[in-house]
C-alpha cells in the first residue's frame, strides 16, 4: 500500500490516501466542503463551483472536488475570499430559481436552501425578469420543473453511470439549458427515481409523493423491501398510518442508496381497493365476511376435527413470509398437526449449492462481494431486471475497481455493455437494445452454459479472484458440476444461487419442504410437495401467504384455509380466509438471496389485517396447543431459530440495530436430496412481482412495464 499523503486544512493535519480528492479528504477530519455538482461514487463534473477553497502556492481559487492531495499541501476553506465567492455562485444560482420553498416538495432537504441560508447574501443584485418554463412531466413518477434546476448534473450521472440507461441529457445552451429525457419528451428508463433523490434541488420530483406533505410531518422506519430477493432497505415515511414515500437516503442497508421502481414506488400494494380487511367463511356456499372470533374458533375446530378423525394435513408456506412466520408454520405442522406433507413454491436450488459446498466456509458471497470482487461471472440470469441490486453492485465495482465480468446468457444483456466477454449460448435471440425491459428471447440448458465456461476457462483462470452467480437452469446435479468447474480454477471462487422473493432463501433455510427441518436436518418423515397437495384428496388444506391455485387447477382438500392480503385465485376457493398484515405492517426478520438476515419493521398498521404469525399463534390457542409451540412474538421465535437452525447464530444486536449478517449453512452434507423438478423461477421484471405486482399500480402505470410484456 502507497504511504499516506500528509496535508492540513483548516490547520489540522490530515492523513489521506494518493489520489484522494481534497473535498473527501476534509470530511475525514469532520471538515465539510459544500457542493452541489459532486457526488460521491460518480465522475466529476466540477460545474457549481461551491467548493472553491484557497490552496498555498496556487494563484487562484481550486474546487475541492477536483483537486487530489498532495503532500504538504495547506488547504484553507473558510477564508473571506472563500466565503464571497460561495456567496456569488449562490446569488449566481437565484438569478432565475424561483422562491416557491413553501410550496417546493424539497422544502427541508433541499440543499440549495441550506447553503443559502449558511453563505447566501440578504438580496441580489439582479433585477431582470425570471425566465419561466412550464413544469413538465417526463413519466408518471418523474416530474421537471427547469427554472428549479441548477445543472449540477446529477441526474445525468447517476442514471447514465449509476443504472446504466442513459435516460436523461442536456438540450439547449446558457441560461434555456434543460434536463430532458433522451427519447423524445418521455422517459424510457428502469422508472427507478434515483435522478429524483440525488437531485439537489426541487427541479425533480416524484409523482407519488409530490403536494403529499413535508418529510418532519412524517415518521421514517427502515424497513426491508418485500418485492424481490436482494434483500434493499427501504426507508418508508408515513404519515397517519398511511405510507407516502419510499427511499434510503441514509445508506444504511446493504444497498447504499440504490432503490428499483419496485422498492421506492410499488409499496402502494398495501392500499389497494382489493386488500382484505376481514375474514370470510364460506356461508351457503359464498364467502361472507365474519369476526375474527368466529373464523379462528370455526379453523380451530375443523382442525381439531381431522386431528381427532385421524385425517391428513397439507401445509403450503410462502416466500414472502418472515423467518419467525415460516419456522412457527412448520413447527405447527409437524408437532401439532403431525404432518409432514409442507411445502412452498422453490425458485432456486440453494439446497443443492449448499450440498455441494460441504465442509467449506466463505463460499457464499454477499452483496458486497460483488462490489469488491476482481472478476464477476453472471449464467444464465437478466439480471438488470430480475435482481437489480445485484447488477447495480457489479456494475459499480466495474465503474470503481475495473472489474471484470463475465455475461453468459440466452440473450442479450444490460452486463453486455462493460463485459469483458459475452457469450450466447442456446436459442439465443439478440436485441439491438440491452436496455429494453422485455426479457430476452431464448433458452439454454445447464450442459450449454457449462461448455460455455470450457470456453472461457483460461481466461478465468487468469482471475484473482471470481464470483459466479447463476438462476434455475442450474438445478442438483448441474449445481455440483458448476461448483467443480469453479473449485478446478485454482482460484478463489464464491457463489450466489439466485432466488425469486423477498424470503425465498428463508423458506427453505427454516425447512418449508417435506424433507428437511430447519437448518437443513433431514425430516425423517416422507411428504407431499406442494403440486402432489394440490391433487391429493386432503383433508384440511392451509395456505399462508401463497397462490398455488392460480395455475386453475381444482380444490380437492375438504377444507381449505388462506392466510392472505388479497382474495386471489386461491382464497376464492377457500372455506375460510384471514386477511394478512403486509411486510410493511409487521415486524420479524428475512433472508435475502446472499443469506444475509435482515430486520423487517412495523410501519403502518391496516384495519383488520394481522401478522400471519400473530394469526398462526392465535389458531394454536383456540386449538388448546398454543404452550406447545411457545410464543408467537417474533422476538422470541427468533431467539429459538438462532438457538436451533443451523447456520443462524447470527449477532442479535447486529440485526436489532439494522444492520445484515450472513447466515452459515455450509457445514456438512445435506442428507436428502431433492428433486430439482420442484425447482422453478418466475423470471419477474423490473415491473411485476408475483400477486403484490398485480396490485401496485405505479407498476402498471408506466410505459415500460407496457413494453416488458
């Protein structure tokens, strides 16, 4: 490592790293340089000139933001010359802005606004006409408002860097410059809203949130995302049980910034007009809304009833579910209905990868890894729009450290652009526009992506290091070929077995299969899978939180229970139904696809509704059972998890406090195997997501999700 470069600002002495910018070097020492143009993790632009400082030795003013360190260099940034020339860039900025910070949706985090108040001058000088442009609408969620704008260039940035997509640019020239989409007047973009939160100013702004209220009249709870399995914390403001916003602007979970359409827009699902609010029974044939007393009793009952008659229980779980929800479930299924007929919809073969790396530690890659890693190999998967988090992540290490990726798909891909080599492998279909939202036309086997990596294998030989990340064309025994291929590179090699929902890793970790209990113990007891209980003449069937019959086929169980937020095609076939509390309405904790556990928080509540644990919990009390399988406070499920599945002795204060810790299954042979034919991805978008799609309508309102159809 290059010795450190020694400078003073502001006269403390100041130790940084060769070629770090003075601006940041400042901030090491609690000194803050103010900038609008800059942005941490973006290229420089040095265009507002709000972080001139006075450097010894040098004849003029430098940005700060532009300046590498150098040794023995003496940086001053409060000097009056400073301060003056802060003030102009600043009266410079008002020329044509307008004073609409009372109506202004960046009223309180507007940057602008804080400097003004910090170095602005008391009036101006300029008394010539504002120039006035209309405000314009480039989407349904992104609204223009250019006399706001102070073309710091932010936006351009973080959507032509940041996503990859290029959607925004520059027309005009001097004081009539504006942002403008770059197809036409309308935005062809992921819909992400990441220009609108690096805006400085209230040039940008939401659709959603826009005219709603002020950010100090709402209560901010991190929470994590429940639409795809990256596992993002979003940042949800409420305002009297009602949620108006979403972003994570604090940086505090695993994802930065960073926010898809889905994790700062399509939290709209829980005020849908379909949410149910009360249960139902089936009355003469119709479902007819009940109390709650009424349907716990009625499900307590018919349970007890097949119990005592010696019937069969089948038991489908979900992906959406929390860890305390799925453990509790499967708990309840075993010791009290004494079935062993559970399941849930799988997405990825994590089981087989698991297997496959027994007896190794540090296998498993993190989010993380993808931004640190050397070199990233991505088989098979889109993953632009299936896990955006994660081609954010590599597409930033590309950007930052040079990494070289590795695209090996059936079509082409976003990661096409900056691999240092794409290989196309099956029927593939090519598109003249990776940045299209329609998945790519085309389909390979695992046998065709393994030849494929034959092919590059010199090359990734040649890596340090490598990171490989594959969907479900890669299913038990191809699994195992793919780790041999990878351990025969001689390198150090991690993996990440992608999976759909926001806990499908968590489904399967707290044994929601037949064959295995929690933490990968093998059951012991032979089992329906989840199609088997769909056709079996079952006695009682319970459904939490899943759809199985939406595919159409017929109920056969004699008596069905769902547990769900909506009357999907499968509640409408139940005898009892039980509105369930959102992920966004409880607390607990989920798995993210890199097995990194995460704390899901309460923050609005649902009239009517209830966590499913909290429903699970209240049937073992009218059933008589409820001592048997303890309390049904997520807390203290999850004290029993990190006492008793394998893999999750995670630190409680690090999840309690918001942070993210990797989970440890890799510790021996998983001693069934399954059957990879239960393995299947739905290969969401950018703009669906399994039934919480279906009931956002920020998803359906945009026109890419029109074009991903």
């Amino acid at each position: 490592m290059a010795d450190l470069v020694k400078l003073t600002i502001d006269g403390r002495e100041v130790q940084a790293a060769p070629g770090t910018l003075v601006i940041d070097a400042a901030k090491t020492v609690g000194i803050e340089i103010p900038a609008f143009c800059y942005y941490e993790g973006l290229s420089l632009a040095a265009a507002c000139r709000m972080c001139l400082v006075e450097v010894e030795k040098m004849p003029k003013m430098m940005t700060a933001c532009t300046l590498p360190v150098a040794e023995g260099m003496v940086v001053r940034t409060e000097t009056p010359q400073v301060k003056a020339a802060r003030k102009g860039t600043l009266e410079f900025l008002l020329t044509n802005h307008p004073l609409d910070c009372p109506v202004c949706d960046k009223g309180g985090e507007c940057e602008l606004q804080d400097m003004v108040f910090r170095y602005g001058a008391g009036e101006s000088r300029y008394n010539e006409t504002k120039i006035h442009v209309p405000e314009k609408q480039y989407s349904p969620v992104v609204f223009f408002d250019a006399p706001r704008c102070i073309l710091c260039f932010r936006c351009i940035r973080t959507c032509n860097e940041g996503m990859g997509v290029g959607a925004l640019g520059v027309i005009n020239r001097g004081a009539v410059s504006e942002i403008a989409p770059s197809s036409g007047d309308h935005l062809e973009c992921d819909e992400c809203g990441a220009c609108i939160d690096i805006c400085p100013v209230g040039a940008l702004t939401s659709g959603t949130y826009r005219y709603q209220t002020r950010p100090w009249e709402m209560t901010h709870v991190a929470t994590i995302c429940t639409h795809c399995a990256d596992g993002c914390k979003t940042t949800l403001g409420t305002r009297n049980d009602r949620i108006i916003r979403g972003n994570n602007r604090d940086r505090s979970g695993i994802n930065g910034e960073f926010l898809c359409i889905k994790g700062r827009y399509a939290f709209d699902f829980y005020d849908a007009g379909e949410r149910l609010q009360a249960p139902l029974a089936r009355v003469n044939g119709k479902l007819e809304e009940v109390s709650w007393s009424e349907a716990l009793l009625l499900v307590a009952k018919r349970f007890n009833q097949v119990l005592a008659d010696g019937g069969s229980f089948g038991v489908i779980g979900s992906n959406h579910t929390s860890n305390e929800e799925n453990y509790y479930l499967q708990k309840f299924a075993r010791e009290v209905l004494r079935t062993s007929h559970i399941d849930h919809h799988r997405t990825g073969d994590v089981v087989a990868l698991v297997d496959a790396l027994s007896g190794q530690t540090g296998k498993l890659a993190t989010v993380a890894d993808l931004y640190e890693r050397k070199a990233v190999v991505v088989l098979g998967a889109d993953l632009s729009l299936e896990h955006p988090l994660l081609s954010n992540q590599i597409r930033a290490n590309w950007r930052h450290h040079q990494a070289h990726v590795y695209a090996v798909s059936a079509g082409t891909v976003r990661e096409d652009k900056y691999a240092v080599a794409s290989v196309r492998v099956g029927n593939a279909a090519e598109t003249s526009d990776p940045s299209r939202f329609a998945h790519p036309q085309g389909k390979a086997s695992a046998a065709e992506y393994l030849a494929a990596l034959e092919q590059l294998r010199d090359k990734l030989k040649a890596e340090p290091e490598l990171v490989m990340l594959f969907d479900d064309s890669f299913k038990g025994g191809d699994v195992r070929k793919l780790v041999e291929f990878g351990e025969s590179l001689g390198i150090p090699v991690k993996y990440i077995g992608l999976v759909d929902y926001s806990n499908s890793r968590g489904a399967i970790d707290m044994g929601l299969t037949p064959e295995l209990l929690p933490g990968y113990k093998a059951s012991g007891q032979p089992g329906l899978h989840l199609e088997e209980m769909l056709a079996a003449e079952l006695s009682a069937l319970w459904v939490v939180g899943a759809n199985p019959f939406q595919s159409g086929a017929a109920r056969k169980a004699g008596f069905l229970v769902v547990q769900d937020m909506f009357l999907t095609e499968t509640a409408a076939l139940a005898d009892v139904v039980l509105p369930a509390a959102s992920a966004y309405e409880k607390n607990g904790t989920v798995t993210n696809v890199t097995g990194e556990v995460q704390k899901l928080k309460h923050a609005i509540n649902t009239m009517g509704a209830k966590p499913d644990l909290e429903i699970m919990g209240f049937i073992a009390r009218e059933m008589g059972v409820a001592g048997s399988l303890g309390p049904w406070i997520p807390d203290a499920v999850f004290d029993e998890i990190r006492k008793n599945v394998r893999g999750y002795e995670v630190p409680a204060p690090v999840i309690a406090t918001g942070g993210a810790a990797q989970t440890a299954p890799v510790n021996g042979r998983v001693p069934v195997e399954l059957r990879p034919d239960l393995v299947h991805s739905d290969h969401n978008g950018l703009f669906a997501s399994g039934t919480l799609g279906r009931y956002s309508k920020v998803l359906h309102t945009v026109l890419e999700s029109r074009l991903s159809r």
